[in-house]
C-alpha cells in the first residue's frame, strides 16, 4: 500500500476465511472481518528536511471478526446502523467514518447480488483501512474513561427533535442519518442529541460525547 497521508479503505470478498464455526442462521449473513492500521509518522526532536521519509512510519493493526445479516436487497443489504458500530468498536474516530461507512456499504450491496453469490447463506469478506494518526490506541487507554455500558437509557433525558431548535436537518451524527421532526431522540447531559439506539450502542464502547466529547460521570 502506498501511503498518501489519507485514510485508505479496501474490501473484498475473500473465500479464504475460516466460516466452519459460523452458527446456521434462518438469514443469510456477512462474516466480516475487519483490520484497521493505524499510522503514525515518528517524531524527531530536530528534522531540517520536510521531505516525507515512509521509514519514519510505525503502525499497529486492530482486528475483529462481525457477523452481520444481509437482507439480499438492491441497496442497503449491511445497515449502516451496523456498519457504524462496527466502526465505533474499531475506535474510528466519528468525523473519519463517513466515507469508510459508504464505502463498506456499498461494497456489500455488490457481493450479495452478484448472481454466483445468490445462492450462498454466508457471504465472507474482509474490509482493511488505515488512518493516519498521532496517536497510538495503547498510548491513549489512560485517557479513556471506562465506557457506559451500565448506563440504562432511562438514565438519560428524552428529547422531541422540535424541543433542540436543531431545525428539521437534525442528523443524527452516530449513524448519519437524519432525525424526523417530531421523533424522540435521547439527549447528553452536554445537550447534543441522537438517536436513543445509536448513542447506547456508543455509549457501550466510550464514555464520551461523540460531539464534543464531554466525559459522562462515572
């Protein structure tokens, strides 16, 4: 791969995945595996040449394995509610995720009508990125708050999208998609608000605002 300094994303179908353990389902689904290569280029304390130097690079590799349903649709076989946590679990930062999201989506509308694919219950396929970062995920746990897993939703205010004077192009910026007018969403106690699904299952990975990444109390 060569690196341009931007997010890179790739996903193929890829046979050479072990599925013998997947349990049968009434659906069919995806087995995704899933890598992401963080990237940082290496500090040095005196560096006169602004030339970009590939050997200064260092990266670490995060990989999951997720079975997702595929409903054998024209579009949206792979939610992008589900494609979004997968990200969130992966620790894709939010504002980076859109395009992989697409991208991820799209590939797999294409896999499941793919007419040697029609017949197949479990379509595998591997979907690698990597982010340029100046951060490695080890170096940064001490900051992380332990997520909110044990938080029920109750917990938190219940909001009409007209009571947030957000205007009718609330999105919701977990999922990426639009809030109607007059739906309930669940709101931080920083105010920004979401879809009560999309901030649980956030919530399950951070303790934070996806926003403005205000830190919910322990």
């Amino acid at each position: 791969m060569d690196y341009a300094g931007d997010d890179y994303c790739d996903a193929h179908q890829d046979e050479t995945l072990d599925t013998s353990s997947v349990e049968p389902t009434p659906y069919d689904q995806f087995f995704i595996k899933f890598e992401v290569e963080f990237i940082r280029e290496q500090e040095e304390e005196e560096d006169d040449d602004d030339e970009f130097d590939i050997s200064r690079l260092e990266s670490i590799i995060k990989t999951e394995i997720f079975h997702e349903r595929c409903d054998r649709l024209p579009h949206n076989n792979l939610s992008w509610h589900n494609v979004t946590r997968m990200l969130h679990i992966m620790e894709v930062p939010v504002h980076r995720q859109p395009m992989i999201l697409r991208q991820i989506c799209s590939f797999a509308d294409k896999i499941a009508n793919e007419p040697y694919n029609r017949n197949k219950k479990i379509l595998p396929m591997t979907v690698y990125f990597s982010l340029p970062v100046n951060y490695f995920i080890e170096e940064s746990r001490d900051e992380v708050i332990r997520p909110a897993n044990e938080l029920v939703e109750e917990d938190l205010e219940k909001v009409k999208i007209e009571e947030t004077e957000l205007g009718s192009d609330c999105v919701c910026v977990i999922c990426m998609e639009k809030m109607d007018v007059g739906s309930e969403a669940t709101k931080m106690p920083c105010s920004h608000v979401y879809h009560g699904n999309c901030l649980m299952n956030w919530l399950g990975v951070k303790r934070v605002c996806p926003t403005c990444r205000f830190v919910l109390p322990s």
